[in-house]
C-alpha cells in the first residue's frame, strides 16, 4: 500500500493526530474542489489511517459551508472503504444525558441548498438511503463502547439543521415529539455522500447539552456553555479510545451492503 493510501478515514482534527506513531500530511485535489484541510495520514496496528478535519484545522468552515463532496472524494482517492464521523451533538430526550454517546441510525435531513449528491447526471444515479449507516461499524461500536464503560445509546434518529443558528423553541419541541434522539448540522449530506461511493459510514455523537424544547418541555435543566466545555474536555480522551480500538477491530474485509449501494442504483 502506497504512503499515499488508507483503508479507514476519520472526519477528526488534530486532537486524534497523537493516536499515530507518524503521519504525513497530504494535499489532494479533488474534481469538487479542495477538501476542508491537508489529510495527515499514518499507521495504527496494521491500518492505514486518513484524518480530516471537516472544519478546518482554523475551524474556518461552519457546517453549511462544509466541502463535503470533496471531503468524502478525497477520502475515496485515498482508497477508503470505511469513515468514522465522530461529532458533538446537542439531545432531544431527556434520558439521553451530556457525556453520553450516540451511534445515530437515521436521519433526518433539514438542510438545506447543501450540494448532497455525486450524480448530477448524465447516468441517472438513485442510491436507498433506508439504511444510511453501517451497520457492521455501528455494531462494533456499541459493542467497543459498552467494553469502555461508555454509556452508549444503540441507534436513534438524528435531525440534521441548516445552520448556523439554532433550532427555534417551537422546532425543538417538534423534533422531540417526534421520538427523534439528537440534533446537529454535519451528519447531512456527509453520511449519504459517503454512502453514494459505496464507503462504510458511522457516526459516533458526543451529547453536550440539552436541546431547547427538551427543557421548554421541563424534561431536563438548561446546560451552561461552560458545563458543555466541560463534556468536551473530559470526554475527547472516551472519543478517542474507542475510535481507536474501533480501528484494529475493523475487519480488512466487508460484507455489508455498503460495498454495493450503487448496484441498484442506476436506471435504465
Ligand atoms: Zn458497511
């Protein structure tokens, strides 16, 4: 394998770069324009290993401007097969507390003007999106997690927002009634775009806070900006221990039905 290659790729800033004895970092050129940063690329056991942050490294792209097709082609030239999407994400339900995880199952997409597809034509392309995530990673996930001692919730749906603003009160409340687990604004079109290049995807959710119509409703206090600094600090280390573990765990082969999204996915 070419030090120009990896099998696994992660969507994660420099925090994660100390999980590898050594890496480069690389530019790539993509036909959708520069990815968000350099990817620094390197060994863990016997993987080769992609980390991008999808922010920028400057933290200079809010979500809605996120170059997420060049993102996820940039990681398909590197020859990826798998992505761990790990993100902070705010809860809908009360007894999903902050400091807890979520391997989210669905989404909900409330995006919107966001490129979120490779196939603009000619060859019309219509992948399923029935089953966005994968479900090998998220098993092996959960299945890490609970080992760590991470209280860990086994699916939900997450609503993905425009951005940047906040969801209103009277939103909230909605996307809390509906049953739905988590809010944030990354998990589209990251995790389908990932999917129409037939690459594994998962997302592992940090909760920070409660969102607004969870505490409108009284099912939980409001969380202060310095309690969510809070959670992010005593919990990147959880993050990275177990996306680390993830990735020697992660069979070299795949037998899930991401290999072949795009099987049935073109007419005529
Ligand atoms: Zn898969």
């Amino acid at each position: 394998m070419s030090e120009h290659s990896a099998q696994i790729g992660v969507f994660g800033g420099s925090g994660f770069y100390s999980l590898m004895d050594s890496f480069k970092e690389i530019k790539v050129e993509t036909p959708y324009g520069p990815p968000s940063d350099m990817i620094a690329i390197g060994t863990i056991g016997d993987k080769r290993v992609a980390f991008l942050p999808r922010h920028g490294k400057l933290h200079q792209y809010p979500p809605h401007v996120i170059p997420y097709r060049a993102n996820i082609y940039a990681m398909k030239q590197l020859g990826v097969t798998r992505i761990i999407g790990p993100n902070c994400v705010g809860s809908l339900q009360a007894h999903i507390k902050p400091g807890d995880f979520v391997v989210c199952d669905q989404f909900i997409d409330r995006t919107s003007g966001r490129k979120d597809t490779f196939y603009d034509g000619p060859v019309a392309t219509h992948i399923s999106s029935a089953e966005p995530y994968c479900a090998k990673l998220r098993e092996l996930a959960v299945e890490i997690g609970r080992k760590q001692n991470i209280t860990i919730h086994d699916g939900g749906a997450t609503v993905v927002i425009q951005g940047p603003r906040f969801s209103s009160r009277a939103e909230s409340q909605w996307f809390t009634s509906m049953g739905w687990a988590t809010v944030n604004m990354t998990q589209y079109p990251e995790c389908i775009l990932a999917l129409e290049q037939e690459i594994c995807y998962v997302n592992i959710a940090l909760i920070t806070d409660y969102d607004v119509g969870v505490v409108a409703d009284g099912g939980a206090e409001a969380v202060s900006s310095a309690e969510v600094i809070k959670v992010l600090q005593s919990n990147n280390e959880r993050v990275k221990s177990l996306i680390l573990e993830m990735i020697m765990h992660i069979p070299d082969t795949r037998d899930c039905p991401c290999a072949h999204a795009l099987e049935f996915a073109r007419m005529g």
